[in-house]
C-alpha cells in the first residue's frame, strides 16, 4: 500500500502534474466512493466494527482495537509492508443507526503514510435500488508542516497517499461484498 | 468547483444587490480560492469573489464596508470593499509575512493585523495607505486575534506556544502572556461578561478540547470549560448569555450557559465546523462546515440547526465574519 502511493507520487511528478503552489499548510480532503450490489445491511455489517479493518482492506495484516466501537478506542493498524510499520488510530464518534464512524490518526509517522492530523469518516447508505454505496472521506494535513515541503511530503504526496488507502480499501470491499 | 463558482459569479451579475442594512456574511472558501458574500437574511450566496491562494482568515472592518482576507499560500491579504450599490470587489491584494492565517481589524478601522502561522509575528498594516507599518514578535504559530472595545489591546492566541500574547497598540510591543489550554486557535473579546459583568476572553483550546475563560485586565485565567472534541472558535451572544463553540473533530457546537458555564447542548452540524460567529440581531449564530462545504444557521434559543446553505469549496471563515 505504502510503496504503491509512493509510486503514485512519482507516476504524477514523472507527468508534470505537481503543482508548484506548495506552499503552507492548507488541509486537504478527499472523498472515495464505491457502488456496491449488496444491502447496505450486509455491506455495514462487514465495516461496522472498528477493529475490522484488517477483514477487508488488503493492504492491512491486523487491527486491533482496545475497546470496540466505544468513543475512545484506539486500534492499532498494522500494515503488510516490508518491517511491519504501524499506524495507530482513535475513534472519533460511531453511529450505528446512520452506518457511519469517524476517526483519526493518533500516532503515524510521516513515513508510514505522509500525512499530518487526518481525521476520517467512513459512512455506508442504501443507494435507492437495492444496493449500497460506500463513502470514505479525509481531512488531513500533508506531512511537512512548514513552508517549502519536499516533494515526498507535500500536498500532493498527501493526497495520493490517502486515495490510495481509500481506493484500495473500498474495491476491495467492493469484492467481498458482492461474493455469492 | 471552478465551474460551480463560475456560476455564482454569473448567478451574482443578475441577482439584485441586497438592501442595505441587511447583514452579510464572508465566508472563505479556502478550496476555491474565493469568498461567498451571504445575504444573510435572503440566506443566499449573492457575490463570489476569486482572491489569493487558499484563503482562510477574515475579517470585516467597523462599518462593514471593507473586508480583509487572509491568503496563507498567497503570503497576502486581499482586500475587498463594498461599493455604495452594494456590490463587492477586491481592490487591493498586499504581500503580509510568510503564511498570514488570522487576521483582525482595529476598532477605528485604521489597522489591519494579519498573524504569521510561520514567523511567529503579527503584521500591522495601515488600512489607508496599505503599507506594512509595523511587525510584533508574539508566540509561536500565532493564529486568532481579538481587540478590546477601547482599542488600546491586542490578543493574539500563539498555537504552538499555549498562551494567549497581550499586545500593548499604542507602542506594538508584546506586554504580557497568558497561560491558557493546549494549542489555543479562536480567540473572542467578550464585553459583557459573566456573572461579574468583568470583560473576558473565550478561547478554544484545540488539542486540551477546553475553552479557557480569561480576565483581559488581570491577565489571567480565571475558568475551564470542556467541550467536545478539536474546539476551534468560539462566538458569544451580545448579552454574555450563550456561548458556542465550534468542535472540529466532534461535528458539533457546544452552547454554553455564559454565567454558570454548564453545556446545554451539543448541537450537531456538517464536519469540520470551523468559523463561527453570532449574527447581529443574535437569534442566530453562523457555522462554516469546512468537509460539507456549507454555511449553517443554529437557531439559539431553540439550540438547532434550522438553515444550511452550500458555499465553495473548504469554507473556513476563522475571524470576524460578519457585517451587520
């Protein structure tokens, strides 16, 4: 997950599309979607819990949580990526009725995932023909929070970086959702 | 969103200017580049405006005819005016520092003050001629500010420093500092007060999720109030009675009893309140919704959400936003 955002990162930089307006910190954000052809009961019964995440993102080997879908919880994700880095995330606030959570980075390094201060939502709805639709939206800062970032910590690094989880992710839910 | 903009602007060019007298609403919408003037009581965005690169800080000038905008990527401010046909436009676009966030008019109007998140300083800028005339060293990461009534102080909450600077505006020097919470970022003047009828300032402690209640003459503070979640600003009522408080990681406002300080209610909003500010004849208080692109209305009495109404692109609105 994390070389494939950073080969993003390069894909864009190779065509010429990184802006040169990388200047102070602005925070940025992003929303994903995914069309599912499955309830949204079924599709929020596989994301629900917060400690799931390693269930149906591949890029995710575990993600424990110390204690469940309480405000507070704090999970511990851990990616499959060559030295096992971790990220380690706190539950911001979880709507079971509306399928919605949102949560936020507590502790990540920069080299992990090159973004400061993220928070996210994951939220899951009935798209009105029998299926559902899944939205994973960001806020976050990029990673270097000074003037004049390096092009591995900008912006636009951010960006792709976070898509990239996200994208990842809501395909493969995507899959398992839809599995007979 | 260009063409979205694109659309009000076209949108404005036929809509009738509002009337005078009717408050207006500036909010930044930092993913467009531009600000929404909101007719307030039509409830509407009547103008759009393109200004400097990501533009979050605001704030309206006594009188309301001139608005000063904070470009962090653009290291300036723009400045809007409006004309005497109510229309809006910027008139000037003036290199301030390196990354210019909150920005604060004097109570005459004659000062502008623009806080440098990077340089640790608040630029002064004489509204007449637009020309840097002074430069304070304040705390770090300096972010909201606020002027007492009598024009004489200038409070500048630093970020990364934990306290609030108390800037003496006859000499801009920096004469005191105040302790208060964990990354303070709104600060707001308070006339009224509480039950002491004693002036204070209310400021939103982000990363201690409080809001600190401080003395602006003793220099000190004298009260704690939690609140949910990434407070971020804080507006009060004319009379000292309420106090609101956006939680940008909560999705809420918190609404304080301004004499006993006890929450009476969180009232949920878009994600990412941001800015927020009572409107003039304080029924109301204005919330900008930085995820939801949109601006909404909380009707305080009743402690809800009754209006909402899409802007640009990451509405941030961080200052004084409002014109009455």
């Amino acid at each position: 997950m994390k070389r494939w955002a950073w080969a993003m990162v390069a894909f864009l930089f190779c065509l010429g599309l990184a802006p040169a307006w990388a200047h102070g910190p602005s925070r940025q954000k992003i929303a994903e979607t995914v069309d599912i052809n499955a309830p949204v009961d079924k599709v929020w019964a596989i994301v629900k819990d917060f400690d799931a995440l390693a269930k149906w993102h591949p890029g995710v080997a575990s993600s424990a949580a110390d204690k469940g879908n309480a405000v507070g919880s704090v999970r511990i994700v851990v990616l499959k990526a060559p030295g096992d880095p971790k990220i380690v995330e706190e539950l911001l606030s979880y709507n079971d009725a509306g399928h919605t959570y949102h949560y936020g980075g507590k502790d990540v390094d920069v080299k992990v995932l090159p973004v400061s201060n993220y928070t996210s939502w994951l939220t899951a709805g009935d798209n009105g023909h029998g299926g559902s639709t899944v939205e994973w939206k960001g806020a976050f800062y990029r990673g270097f929070l000074n003037n004049d970032p390096p092009p591995e910590l900008n912006d636009e690094a951010a960006v792709a970086a976070v898509t990239a989880v996200y994208r990842a992710g809501l395909d493969n839910l995507k899959k398992l959702a839809e599995a007979p | 969103m260009r063409a979205h903009a694109f659309l009000l602007g076209l949108a404005a060019l036929v809509a009738a200017a509002p009337a005078a007298g009717r408050p207006l609403a500036y909010i930044t919408d930092q993913g467009s580049d531009s600000i929404a003037v909101v007719d307030v009581d039509g409830w509407k965005v009547v103008e759009t405006l393109e200004v400097g690169r990501k533009p979050a800080g605001v704030a309206v000038a006594p009188g309301g005819d001139r608005i000063y905008v904070s470009n962090p990527e653009g290291s300036s401010l723009s400045v809007v005016e409006r004309g005497p046909d109510g229309r809006h436009r910027v008139v000037a676009g003036i290199s301030v520092g390196k990354g210019p966030l909150g920005v604060a008019a004097d109570r005459t109007g004659k000062l502008v003050f623009a806080a440098d998140w990077y340089a640790d300083q608040v630029h002064v800028v004489d509204a007449a001629s637009l020309k840097e005339v002074s430069s304070i060293t304040v705390g770090r990461s300096p972010s909201g500010m606020t002027v007492s009534p009598d024009n004489a102080r200038l409070f500048v909450a630093n970020r990364e420093s934990d306290s609030i600077s108390v800037v003496d505006l006859s000499t801009f020097v920096e004469i005191g500092r105040v302790a208060v919470g964990k990354a303070p970022f709104g600060v707001t003047y308070d006339a009224a007060g509480g039950t002491d009828g004693k002036p204070r300032l209310l400021v939103a402690n982000v990363q201690s999720g409080d809001v600190s209640v401080v003395d602006p003459v003793a220099l000190r503070e004298v009260e704690r109030i939690k609140v949910r979640a990434f407070p971020y600003a804080v507006a009060v009522t004319g009379d000292g009675a309420r106090i609101l408080v956006t939680n940008q990681h909560d999705d809420s406002v918190s609404v304080i009893d301004g004499r006993t300080y006890a929450t009476l209610a969180v009232v949920p909003v878009g994600d990412y309140p941001e800015g927020i500010v009572t409107a003039p004849d304080q029924t109301h208080a204005l919330v900008a919704c930085w995820m939801d692109d949109e601006l909404e209305s909380i009707d305080i009495a009743k402690m809800t959400v009754d209006r909402t109404l899409k802007v640009g692109s990451g509405p941030r609105a961080f200052g004084q936003f409002i014109a009455p």
